[in-house]
C-alpha cells in the first residue's frame, strides 16, 4: 500500500518488483499520471484522503505500507499523524513493515538558508521559502516560469508540520514497532518500522 502515491515514484517499483499496489491520493491528475505510466502492472489507484486508508484494507492485510516523500508532513496536524500511525500499526500483519520519509522541520532555519532552490532550467526557476511558527513551517513557492518570451512571475504557501524524527520513532515504537532510522532522498529522513 502507497499513501500519498503522486505520480508512482514508489508505487511502479513495488509493483515491479511483485507487489500488488494499492496507490491512494487526493490529486486526481497525479493518479491520472500514475495510470498511464504503471501500464499492465498490478497497480489499483484511489481517490481519496489518506487518513481514510484503512476502509480498503477489508479484503487482504497489507504486509507493507509506504508513505515517503514528505507527505507526513502535509497532514493538518500532530493528531492526523498520530491517528494514521495508531491505524497503520492496527491494519499491517504480523511482520509487516511501515516506511516513511519526511523533512526534518523540528529546528529553524535562519537568514537566508530559508531559501532553498528547487530546480531550475531555461524556462523555470523554483526557489522555496520557510517561514516557522511553533507546529508549522509555512511554505511559500516562488515560480519564475518564462512563456512567449516574458518572465511571470507566481507564488504559493501552504503549510506542513514540524514533525523530528525523535518524536515519528517514538510515536511508532509506541505502537509496537521495532524502528530503524536512516538517510532518505534529497536530505530526507528516513524510519522503516517492522511490526513485531
């Protein structure tokens, strides 16, 4: 099982590698993305918060269940992220294993390492900025796209939890997990959780 699938960037692995993927998402044009790319592979997409997971968990156990890239971090706050933990271990079977990977928010930035760059190339420049409050780190997106020639310019802002990773492993050993912590992509952190 994927939580917050996007586009399948671990969905299609596991389903390459024999699993039959459950890729649960909010964002209908992501899942459209992950259709397409996932092709014939044993990949079934659903439209829906994350946090209502456990409903499509009636007919088999999930042996694993990922929810990587941040999106931990995402949920509207510390309650959904103990609710979703406290429900992971409760529906994975006996050895199961839960992984996830998030941004380590618990300790400020300051100055200017609040601006972090994206990506850019020829066309497009993202550069995010961070501003802290006591249980949220506001992200605010500033887009330079060039069409037809010209520059825009376009911001965003939404908000993430300030989630360390000493509180996710206590949280999940809590529930009866043995927990590794390690490296994750792009700066990430990473806790793989086996059920015992």
């Amino acid at each position: 099982m994927n939580l917050g699938a996007g586009f399948g960037m671990h969905a299609i692995p596991l389903a390459q590698n024999g699993y039959n993927v459950l890729a649960i998402d909010f964002c209908a044009g992501l899942l459209d993305e992950l259709r397409q790319a996932a092709g014939t592979l044993p990949i079934e997409c659903v439209k829906d918060d994350l946090l209502n997971f456990k409903q499509y968990c009636m007919k088999c156990t999930p042996e694993l269940i990922l929810c990587m890239g941040d999106t931990l971090t995402h949920l509207d706050s510390k309650k959904s992220v103990e609710r979703l933990i406290g429900e992971i271990a409760e529906t994975l079977c006996a050895g199961g294993r839960f992984i996830t990977s998030f941004r380590d928010y618990s300790v400020p930035l300051q100055n200017e390492s609040r601006f972090i760059p994206v990506r850019s190339d020829e066309n497009r420049i993202l550069t995010c900025f961070l501003e802290y409050s006591d249980a949220e780190v506001t992200v605010s997106d500033l887009l330079y796209e060039r069409r037809d020639g010209a520059w825009n310019f376009r911001i965003s802002a939404y908000n993430k939890q300030r989630l360390s990773p000493e509180w996710i492993k206590a949280l999940m050993e809590a529930q009866g997990f043995t927990v590794q912590s390690g490296p994750g992509l792009a700066g990430m952190v990473r806790l793989e959780g086996c059920k015992v």
